[in-house]
C-alpha cells in the first residue's frame, strides 16, 4: 500500500502558479458579445457588424497560434473604438457628463488577472487591464492611480472629451429629464416584462419597474409613460472568452458602465468572478447586463463552478441566467467557454449581440 503523502506535498498540489494545459491539441475559439438588452431594430446592423468586425481581428490571431489572451484582448479592443458599444470611446455618461471606463483581463493558464476601472484618461482600457496582468504584482488599479500605471508603461494619457460623443450628451439629459419624473430604466428587461414573484434588486433599474414606469391612462387601463422604453437608445458592455491551440482560456470584459451613474461606481464587469473570470480547470466566462444584481451572486465564478461541477457550458449558461432573474430579477447575458471547446451562449434580455469564431467559420447574432 502507498504510505500516506504528507500534508504539505497533498496542499501544494491544490495550487499553481504556471500553466495549467492539456496535452491534446485543441480547435482555437473565440465568442465575442457586444452587450445584452432591448437592442431596436434600428442598431442591429451596426451591433452585428461590430460583433464580427471583432471576431476576425481576434481570430486572425488565434488562428495563427497566438494566445488566448492575445485574441480577448485584441477582440475588445476592437469593440471599445467602435461608438456602437458602451465600452471606450461612446460610452455612457457619468450624472456629471464624463465618460469612466472598467475593464478586466484574465489568464485561466496562469490565473493571472488584471483590471482597472474609474479611467478617464485612457482610450483601451483592456489594454491597460493587460499590462496590470503583465507588468503588476497587483491585480487591480482604479482611477488616476490606472491612469499613471498606464502611462508609466507607454499608454497615451488622452483628454476626457475625445471619449465623449453628442449623442451621449443628449441621452444623458433625456435620463436625467426621466429619472426626475420618476420613470422607471427599461434598458435590460425591454417594456412589458410583467412582475416578478423574486426578491428584487434594490439598486436594479428594474425596481421600480411595476410602480413607477406604468401609468395611468384615460381608460383606466396601464400604459408604458411616454408610450416608449429609453432601450432604444441604449447600449452594453463588451467581452470576449477565448481558448487557443494549447488549450489555454482567456476572458476579457470592458465597459462604460450605467448611464447616469453616479461618478466612482463601479459595476460588476471589471470584478473578477462577477462580470469575468478564466481558470483552465474549469471555464471562461463574461457577463453583460445590470451590473449590481451580477455582482452580489459573482454570476462569472457561479457559472464557471458548473462547469468544473460536470454541466455543460450550455446548460451552466442557461442555469445562471435563470439564477440571475430568480434571485434577484435581474437581466443580462452570459458567453461561457469550457477546456474543451464546448460553449455556452443565454440571455434573458431582448437581445444580445454576440458572435462565435472556430476554424469552420464565423456566427453572428442579435439572439439565442
């Protein structure tokens, strides 16, 4: 009989601090998601044509043997300048009429993982997450401490206003002429979504949903105030998971966070195991949708223990939705990548832009 291993030989195994791959040889992948909600029918175009846009940028990558990490990265970034998305350049503004970024990277190989968030002065705040991954022993940077990181590394520091678009300035006031009135946010549920027999969100837009975006019209009868939802003229973050030929997982979120937020929020797309997280023994993963509900069940990690649990990426995808709304009514998509290649795509928004790249070819969608 083999005699016991001792403690210490038995706990060091439970850590790494290198690669974790495969020895077989792996199909690269690349899924991409350019935010989940009531996306109109106006931006559809333009949502899938960014989604693939990026997809063909990282899988160019991919394909020719770079990493994982390589591909999110170049993948997001290609999502962040482009003004479609909430994420960089067109993001969402601040109450005080600002633009701050989050972003997070992270490398399921070596569990390494970098993020910033609260950046004004940075125009690919993933690529400031990568050198937080690279060149850092922390693992998170916020604000103008991201921002002096960033540029003792060789990123432009740039002026607030070239991130700052005049759609935004009037989307903005049209929130805060809204939220003055007491209307309620339909951005993630879409009109109409009904109530809810769940605990609800208290920092979610959907609160106050039933009382406050329903009004009474001269029939007696409920109507949506102002006979639209302001879904129309929203948008959502960005992400990309990835696997490469060596059987590496990356994952990779960025965001321009919530319209009208208060300045310093953070939401959870830049917070490891909520809006993103990689770990080769188990899955990658990116989260989309209303940040807070996401960020006290940490959906990412949630998803990602499913998988390393036994369940299929798909049905681990579909689990944490459905966990997202029934415990808290909240709204959003996930995009989950397993070791293996098998994936996972859900929303329980309208919408969600997303897009899948594997040697057989590119797919894009508005849906799943």
């Amino acid at each position: 009989m083999e005699p016991p291993r001792p403690p210490l030989l038995l706990l060091s195994r439970m850590f790494y601090d290198s690669h974790v791959t495969s020895a077989a040889a792996h199909t690269p992948t690349l899924i991409v998601h350019g935010g989940a909600w009531a996306i109109p029918a106006g931006a559809a175009a333009a949502h899938e044509s960014g989604v693939r846009h990026a997809l063909e940028t990282g899988y160019a990558l991919l394909s020719r043997g770079a990493s994982a990490l390589d591909a999110v990265e170049a993948a997001v970034t290609v999502l962040e300048d482009d003004p479609t998305f909430d994420a960089g350049r067109g993001s969402f503004l601040t109450s005080d009429g600002r633009v701050q970024l989050d972003a997070l990277l992270m490398d399921g190989g070596r569990m390494k993982a970098g993020g910033v968030a609260c950046v004004e002065r940075l125009r690919n705040p993933i690529q400031a997450a990568r050198l937080v991954l690279e060149q850092s022993p922390h693992v998170y940077f916020v604000g103008s401490g991201a921002e002096q990181f960033a540029a003792s590394h060789g990123m432009a520091l740039i002026d607030n206003s070239e991130l700052v678009l005049d759609r935004e300035r009037e989307r903005l006031a049209q929130a805060q002429a809204r939220h003055s009135a007491g209307l309620a946010d339909e951005s993630f549920s879409g009109p109409g979504s009904g109530p809810h027999p769940v605990l609800l969100d208290d920092k979610s837009p959907e609160t106050a949903f039933l009382s406050a975006s329903l009004v009474q019209n001269e029939n007696g009868t409920q109507d949506h105030a102002e006979g639209r939802p302001p879904s129309a003229q929203d948008h959502d973050t960005v992400g990309a998971v990835a696997l490469d030929s060596h059987g590496n997982l990356a994952a990779a979120t960025s965001t321009g966070g919530t319209l009208n937020k208060t300045p310093g929020r953070v939401g959870d797309s830049s917070l490891i195991g909520c809006g993103c997280y990689a770990d080769n023994l188990s899955a990658a993963v990116s989260v989309t949708g209303w940040g807070e509900p996401i960020m006290k069940l940490v959906l990412g990690k949630w998803a990602t223990d499913r998988v390393a649990s036994g369940a299929s990426p798909e049905i681990a995808a579909r689990e944490a939705i459905a966990y997202l709304y029934s415990r808290l009514g909240g709204h959003g998509g996930i995009i989950l990548l397993a070791p293996d290649g098998c994936f996972g795509l859900a929303h329980n928004t309208p919408a969600m832009a997303w897009g899948l790249a594997t040697p057989a070819g590119l797919q894009t969608g508005l849906t799943v």
